[in-house]
C-alpha cells in the first residue's frame, strides 16, 4: 500500500506540522511542536465556538457588506467549535481524562454539552463509556452507534449502491434533523439541577433574539439552528458512519486488549500528493486535483466532521485513558515507530473511503450478519 503521508514530504520541512495537523497522521519520529494543556484546550475550543456564533450573529443582524460571506465563516468556526466540545472535552470528560480532576471533567462536561445543544453528559457518558467502549458490545447491533445506523435504514446486506442512496436520503431528510433535535431536546429537559437551569437560559436566549435583535428571528435561524443543530448533526452522522467497521467480525488472535483494532482504522483527510517523476502534463492536472480536494473536501472534513484526535480513533480504542489525547497523532505513531504493542495499525485516506469501506463491509455480508453476536 502506498505511503500517503510520506507523500506530503515534497512540502518544505516547516510546513509538516501543518500537513500532519490536515491529514491527522504524524511523520516517523515527528514531536508535537506544540503541547496544549487541558485548559488551553478548553480556552480555544470555546473561543472557537463563541466566535464562529459572534460572527454570524453580527453578520445576520447588521447585514454589513458581504455579510453573507461571513456567514458560512461562522459556520464552520461554529460547528468545528461545536464539534470539538462533544468529541473532544465531553469525551475526555466522560474517560475522566480531561482535566485530571473528576469533579471539573464532569463540570466541564456539562456546560460544553448545554452550549451545544447535545444529550447531557450522563447519557453520553452512558451510551459512550458504559456501552461502546465494553468488549461484549463494542460494533456490535448492541452498540448505540449501531442501532442509531440501523434506525435510520441503514442495513447489513444492501448493496453498496443502496446503502449510498440510504445515507443520501437521510442527509436531506427534514425527519432526521427532528428525531436528533427531539432526542436532544429530551435529554437535557430529564435532567436535573443546574444542568436543566443552564439549558433553559442558553436557549432561553436565542428564543428571545426576535424580540429585541433587528432582523432578530433570521438570527435565531442562521446563526444558532442551522449550524448549532442541523449541521452538528450532519457532522455527527457523517462521523458515525465512518467511525468504525460496524458489525464486522473480530479476529481473536488480538486478544482481549486489542479487540477494537479489527473494525477500526485510522480516518486520515488528505490524498497523495502528485509524484515529481510525473510528466509535466499530467503534473499539472493531478496538482489542480489535488489542491481543489484539499481545500473544498479534506480540510473541511478535518475542521467539520473527523475534529481533534478523531483521525487516530484506533488508538483511542487501544489506550482509551492515554493523557496524550491533545497529541494522539503523535502518540499512535510513536505506538508504530518502537514496534506497535498490538497488532499493526490500519488506515484509511477520505472521510468518503472510511464510510464507503463500512458499506462494502455490509454489502458483502448477509442479512444474517445481524445476529453474528
Ligand atoms: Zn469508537
Ligand atoms: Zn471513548
């Protein structure tokens, strides 16, 4: 198999760190040039999401010049924010891996789930931690990733063309985005405490932009509905479906501590770069479509859908309570560089191949598949 990342060495020595951030994937013997602490984490991830609402915002409601170019720049601040917060913060948190403090993991957890809009941190905690995360249901059809797959239609079995059309369907189905905002909605208003009260302001805010914001109701919907829970919950099923090789087999020979690793690979966002031994001619074209792929599909799928230590989910899986989370690209290729502890690693290149992999896994595989446990 090719070397992708080796690829990307044809760019200058300074800008790998760059490239190793894009594609998710570090260079042999490559150190972190920069080590974040929880803190500064936190600090970034919220002025990211804060931010990208604060333009929107001003953007929709002073109409200035050019504002809807702003815009879609709120969006993408927003949700890679957004993102962040839940797969990030909340999923370190609920690992008790964040802050090193059990009690702040689960405060933080809390408010970056309210400010999101998502189920609130037990719950995750509970469908993460305590079901996706033990050996007897991991990708199994008791996993709650899963069933939420299966829910939507998709099933072991069709034909890779179908299970396309499937995720096509459900991408512009009004229902969908409904059903997610219903189980989010339902999930903060069973909570408790301050959870519920914080929930109720931040919303309670946003719900009030109409009666006092100009142009205050298009706010509401540009600047906080559309990204905060519509494109979050795209992000959230493109990621699911990419995630792991849902539902396929295990190999015993991993063992009990690396059980993971036969369904998971590592979702890498970058292609090869175009080769010098190329002739010039077709140089030229695989460098036009390298560049446009990199701009309007990788980066995007780095900063909306596989954010933070996503791309090394494997690795994730193989140490799930590693304090290298902030640094997981370079941990998992120290892990490959001394000789992987467990069996070799996987990887796939395009958030698309990651799925597409899943659905010719599933085309190749019966309806019986679904009782395999
Ligand atoms: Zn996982
Ligand atoms: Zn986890």
């Amino acid at each position: 198999m090719e070397d992708v990342r080796a690829t990307y060495l044809r760019f200058p020595a300074w800008t790998q760190h760059f490239w190793t951030w894009q594609t998710g994937k570090a260079l042999p013997g490559q150190k972190p040039l920069l080590r974040h602490t929880w803190a500064s984490y936190l600090a970034v991830t919220l002025a990211l999401f804060l931010a990208g609402l604060a333009v929107s915002t001003a953007a929709v409601a002073a109409m200035f010049p050019f504002w809807y170019l702003a815009l879609p720049l709120g969006w993408v601040l927003t949700v890679t924010g957004e993102r962040m917060m839940v797969l990030v913060i909340a999923h370190q948190a609920l690992h008790r891996r964040f802050s090193g403090r059990s009690r702040l993991d689960w405060f933080w957890g809390e408010v970056v789930t309210v400010l999101s809009v998502f189920h609130t941190f037990r719950d995750f905690k509970e469908e993460h931690f305590d079901n996706h995360h033990r050996r007897e249901i991991f990708a199994t059809e008791a996993d709650p990733p899963v069933q939420f797959l299966l829910d939507l239609g998709f099933r072991p079995g069709l034909s890779r063309r179908q299970l396309w059309r499937r995720a096509w369907t459900v991408f512009l189905s009004p229902l969908f985005y409904w059903r997610g905002f219903l189980g989010r909605v339902g999930s903060n208003l069973r909570s408790r405490s301050w959870r519920l009260a914080g929930f109720g302001v931040w919303l309670g805010w946003w719900l009030s932009l109409p009666f006092w914001l100009p142009n205050g109701a298009l706010v509401l919907l540009l600047a906080f509905v559309l990204p905060v829970i519509l494109f979050a919950q795209l992000s959230a099923l493109l990621d699911r479906l990419g995630e792991h090789e849902w539902l396929g087999p295990r190999n015993p020979e991993f063992g009990h501590r690396f059980y993971t690793a036969a369904n998971t690979a590592a979702r890498y966002c970058g292609a090869p770069v175009p080769a010098r031994s190329m002739p010039a001619g077709a140089q030229v074209v695989a460098w036009l479509r390298w560049t446009a792929a990199t701009i309007f599909y990788h980066i995007p799928c780095r900063l909306l859908v596989v954010v933070g230590d996503l791309p090394s989910h494997d690795y994730h899986h193989r140490y799930p309570s590693t304090p290298e989370w902030t640094t997981a690209a370079y941990a998992r290729q120290r892990d490959i560089d001394s000789g992987p502890e467990g069996p070799p690693y996987e990887e796939v290149w395009g958030m698309g191949a990651a799925i597409d992999r899943v659905f010719r896994a599933w085309e190749g595989s019966t309806a019986g598949a679904l009782s395999h446990r």
